[in-house]
C-alpha cells in the first residue's frame, strides 16, 4: 500500500509546484486556491473512474490494459504509446527543471544542466530496471524528501491562513484551474503496476484515490500561504520560482 500511493504521490507532486505557485497568483490573484481545488475535484472524478476500473484488474498496465479491453488492441497501444510519450517528455522536462534548480545551490552546477539532466534520467532507469519493488521503494522515497518540507511549510502557513486576501471570481478560478492541470496529473501511474502490488484490487483503488486528494489539498494550502505572504503580483524575475517562505525566523523555502 505505501509503495502504490508512493507511486501516485511521486507522479502527481513533481516540478509543478515548485514552478507555478508564482504563475498561479498572477494569473488567478487571490481565486487561485478557489482554482486549485477546483482542478483537484475533477481530477478526483477521473481519479474515481479510474479506481473502479482498477478494482477489476490485477495486471499491470493501467491505462493500456483499460483501453484494450475495452476497444481492442489498436486502441489500447495508441494509449500505451502515448502514455510512454508523456512519461518520457515529462522526466525530460522534470530532469532539466532540477538541473536548473540545483544550480541556484551550485553555481558550477548551472554549466552542466544538461549533464546533470540527463545522470538523473540514467540513474532512475537504472533503478527501475533492476526492478519493480526497488523502483517502488525509490519513489517512497522520493516522496517523502519531497512531501516532507512541503507539509511543514503549510502546516506553519495555516496560523497565518485567516488573513490571506482570498478571493471568488469565476473567471479568474478558472484561469487558474487550467494552469493546475500540469500539476495535478500523474495519479494515473499508481495503476500501473498493478500486477506488482498485493491485494491490487483493494490497493491501488485506495492509492489512485488517496494520492490525488492528498496533493489537492496540500497545493492549495501552499497557494494560500504564497497569497498570504505576497498579496500583490509578483515581480517577472520570479517566475520560476515557488515563492514560498516559511513564518518569520524560519528562513526561506525553496
């Protein structure tokens, strides 16, 4: 069970939110957090189809196994490919964002980012080529280092919550809405290895679920400790940048 959510939470929580907290509150303002959980309800709808149709399998694929059975072996290996598609271009672009955020660290870093990219790519494969249970512990583990600091930087933001100039314009929301797309997706990946997982019927429901809500609610607790911190725009330098502090005394967050 820790695996499976590892492996949904590890999908969903990635380079998007450190890259569009800053984006997100220019373009929504303070109906960004009202544009967060929106997006996150209907990928919890999807999430929940999804979770019925892994009740019913206990083979590894996911999508491409729902598809083919569904509408044939054509169908289905058009969704596998084009799944395998995303995956590849989304670690290219996962792979080049922490190249770019650890020369902030490492300034000899900033030279190399193609280098560094493309070791983290080699390094993952790697893993997962040895197997799946060394894969799946490689995501819990990943998850954690990146879930962890995140939580403690909402869970110190919700004291200051009452006073964020939230708002409700629809159309705003929904700017932001659209924008939160790229960080919400990836719960999908939880069904995948399905064929891996004991008790798969009852697990990866759980984790397709568990995982997507989870990262819902913690973004939009981070979007409503940016807006808190920064009720204005901010300026056009930080647009790669989460903009998430912790209170007073903490120091910054990155």
């Amino acid at each position: 069970m820790v695996d499976a959510i590892g492996i949904g939470v590890n999908g969903i929580v990635g380079s998007g939110i450190y890259l569009l907290v800053a984006p997100l509150a220019r373009v929504g303002g303070g109906s960004s957090v009202a544009g967060v959980l929106g997006c996150g309800a209907l990928c919890v709808l999807i999430a929940l189809c999804f979770a019925e149709l892994s009740s019913m399998y206990d083979r590894s694929g996911g999508p491409y196994v729902y598809a083919a059975d569904a509408f044939g072996h054509y169908v289905g290996f058009a969704v596998g490919w084009l799944g395998m598609a995303t995956g590849v271009l989304g670690l290219a672009a996962v792979s080049v964002g922490f190249a770019a955020a650890l020369g902030r660290f490492i300034p000899a870093a900033a030279t190399a980012r193609a280098h560094i990219a493309v070791a983290v790519i080699v390094a993952l494969g790697i893993i997962n080529w040895r197997g799946v249970k060394q894969g799946g512990r490689t995501s819990t583990a990943l998850s954690v280092v990146k879930i962890v600091p995140l939580v403690v930087v909402a869970l110190a933001g919700l004291r200051f919550a009452p006073r964020a100039p939230l708002a409700l314009v629809p159309s705003d929301a929904i700017s932001a809405a659209f924008l939160s797309i790229f960080m919400m997706s990836g719960f999908e990946y939880a069904a995948v290895p399905a064929g891996e997982v004991r008790d798969a019927r009852r697990t990866v429901p759980l984790a397709v679920v568990g995982s997507i809500c989870g990262a819902s609610l913690l973004y939009a607790l981070l979007q409503s400790r940016r807006w808190e911190r920064f009720p204005t725009s901010p300026p056009a330098s930080s647009r790669c940048r989460t903009s998430l502090r912790a209170p007073s005394g903490a120091g910054p967050v990155r």
